[in-house]
C-alpha cells in the first residue's frame, strides 16, 4: 500500500460535518519511549490504537502489561516469517550483536502500514528518539525507515517530532505541532520525568526483550547461520536451549536442568534424535541434522555418549552401553516415572561397533 492511498478518503473524512478525531496506529512495543509516545497523542486528542509483534526473539508480554495499564486496545502480529528473512539477510547490516534495527524497524512500519486503513487509523507514529541510539535512531536510520516501509510522511515520532520535517498529520493539523517533543540524545532523563509526571509505571527496561541484542545468543545463532543458512523458527528455539555443540556441521543441544531437557523433548521433530544415560537422571541429548537425510555415524554417537557422560551426574564419559536413544513417547512415560523418582528408561540400547 501506498502511504498516499486511502489519504484522500481520510481527508475527506475530516471534512465531514461530524468532528473528525484523528486515530493513529502507535508501534508500541511496551518500552518506555512508546509508551509516553502513545500517550502524548492521547493527550494531544488523537485516538490511539497500539500494535505490537511477535517473533522467537522477542514476545508481546511487556507490550501488553503496558496497554493494560494505558487501557490502549493492542494488536499483536506474528511477523515470524518475514522477521526471520531479515534478520538472515538484513539490507543495513547488524547493530552491535546480531540485531537487524533498522531492517526490522522498517519491517514493523511496513506491517503497520498494511494494517492502517483496517484499524481506520489515519497515520503511524512510533516512540522513536532522534540519537537514541547511535545507529539505528540517527537522522539519516529515521528517514531511511520512513521511506522503505512506504509509509514516508504518515509516520510521525511524537518525542522529536519538532527536530524532524513536518508530517502529513502535522501539516494536516490532525496534530498540533508545537505540543509535539524535542527529545533527542541517550539521556532518557526528559522520558522518565515525564513518565513520572503522567504517573506512568509500568514499561520495560531499556533494550529489554530481544534475544538478538544479547551477545551470548547472537553468537549461537550466528553459529547456525553459518551452519544452516536456511534456519527456521523451529531451529531458533532450539539454540536457546541449553549447551550447545556442533559435531560434524550437525547441532547437538544438552539440557542443563529438567526443565530444559522436557523443552527438547517438545522441540523434537522429525529427522532428530533424542539420548539419555540408561538407568540414571541427566542430561537429555538432542541431535539436529543441518541437512533433511543426514545419519549419525559411529564417532557421533561416541561423542554424544561422551557429553552425555561429562555433563551428567557420572562426570566422565559414558560407552555405548550406558547410553539409551529415546523418542518423544518414551520420554512421556518417563516423566511419569521420574516425577515419582524412578528414573529407569528402557529405550533401545546402543551397542558398539563390532572390534571396540
Ligand atoms: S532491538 Fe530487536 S526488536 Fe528492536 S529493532 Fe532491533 S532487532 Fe528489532
């Protein structure tokens, strides 16, 4: 969609004999910036409606806390797919770790955009501070965003609209903008008084919330990059999941604790392949092939028996022998047995290669 399309019938709207009440869809993401951007429309009369993503890097649950507090409706979007084709392939590179801000900002304006004339809103408005951050949020990111995702000049940033060219709700005068912002910088002390002003206290840290601005998880998953360039949303949840080893361009994750070994459980699929220590509690052990046919060979299963064995209550190697493949429907049993601290597993037994 055109940022220009459906305009007219919004003007002509406001030429109706019935008061015209702005209503701007605000990306709102559950931080602060976009909280006091949702709520300084609201009090400059402008209808507000809130809508916020999904994907496996970050949820909606800070987004949603906070438009309970606001009492703002919310949409929530699962952007999964195109998310995920970003942040392989992001056109303005990485910001500090592996996150794609300026691609997935204007991915989430672009969606925004495609749901305007929907939700009746009129334009867009995020919580965007000029300089917040040095390279997502400088002048040149700003515009950058405001082009790519089509939506151009409906898409206004209330805290430093006054340091930016006008909008078309600005020159429209759905919005006045001598009562917009002029924030700008890393200081968030002008934020957090206004916040305190309007009695605002619920809204998420700063940089909270996405898994790819954390360097310990952009570094798993820029080791699936590289090993699978193909990943899916499957494949990233299973990276965030306990230790992670590579054996033979294949990913093998060993659950730390038992909350992460029932999540591999759930996260197995087709093609993977689970292993336990027989007749003792530890680790679970869960094998991804890269590619769709790729088998494991004798030095692989050696080598999760290794693991399985250091990481487990042994403390050293396991042999074949010590060592049980268990699919999805053993393990459900199993948990029954371990919740009443039977942990026998009677899954098939590996034997070693003939000569070992
Ligand atoms: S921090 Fe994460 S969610 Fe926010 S713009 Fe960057 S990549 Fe997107």
């Amino acid at each position: 969609m055109d940022a220009g399309d459906g305009l007219k019938g919004r003007e002509s709207a406001a030429n109706n004999s019935a008061p015209f009440k702005p209503r701007a869809l605000v990306l709102f993401s559950g931080g602060l910036d976009s909280v006091l951007a949702a709520e300084l429309l609201r009090r400059l009369g402008v209808e507000v409606v809130g809508i916020t993503f999904t994907t496996p890097f970050f949820g909606s649950e800070a987004a949603k806390r906070a438009a309970r507090q606001l009492e703002l409706p919310l949409l929530v979007v699962d952007i999964t797919d195109r998310h995920l084709g970003v942040v392989r392939n992001p056109r303005f590179g990485y910001g500090k770790n592996l996150n794609p801000c300026i691609d997935c900002h204007a991915l989430m304006v672009r969606v925004a955009l495609e749901k305007l004339e929907d939700l009746g809103a009129h334009f867009l408005a995020t919580g965007e501070v000029l300089g917040e951050r040095p390279k997502s949020q400088n002048r040149r990111a700003l515009g950058l965003v405001a082009e790519i995702s089509g939506a151009r000049d409906l898409l206004l940033r209330p805290l430093s609209a006054k340091l930016l060219p006008p909008t078309r709700p600005e020159i429209l005068g759905w919005v006045e903008r001598s009562k917009l912002m002029d924030i700008k910088g890393r200081s968030r002390k002008r934020q957090m008084q206004l916040a305190e002003e309007w009695g605002i206290r619920e809204y998420q840290t700063p940089a909270g919330g996405c898994l790819l601005t954390d360097p310990g998880f952009s570094r798993r998953l820029k080791d699936l990059m590289e090993a699978k360039k193909d990943f899916d949303a499957g494949d990233v949840e299973l990276v965030k999941v306990g230790r992670q080893f590579w054996i033979r361009g294949n990913l093998l994750v060993l659950g730390r604790r038992h909350d992460e070994n029932e999540r591999l459980w759930e996260l197995c699929r087709p093609g993977d392949r689970l292993f336990k220590e027989k007749d003792r509690p530890g680790p679970t052990a869960l094998w991804r092939p890269v590619a769709p046919g790729m088998e494991l060979g004798q030095d692989d299963l050696e080598e999760i028996a290794r693991l399985l064995g250091i990481y487990g209550k042994k403390k050293e190697p396991l042999s074949l022998h010590e060592m049980v493949e268990v699919t999805p429907k053993d393990v459900v049993s199993s948990r029954v047995e371990e919740s009443q601290m039977s942990e026998r597993n009677e899954g098939m037994e590996l034997k070693p290669k003939e000569g070992t």
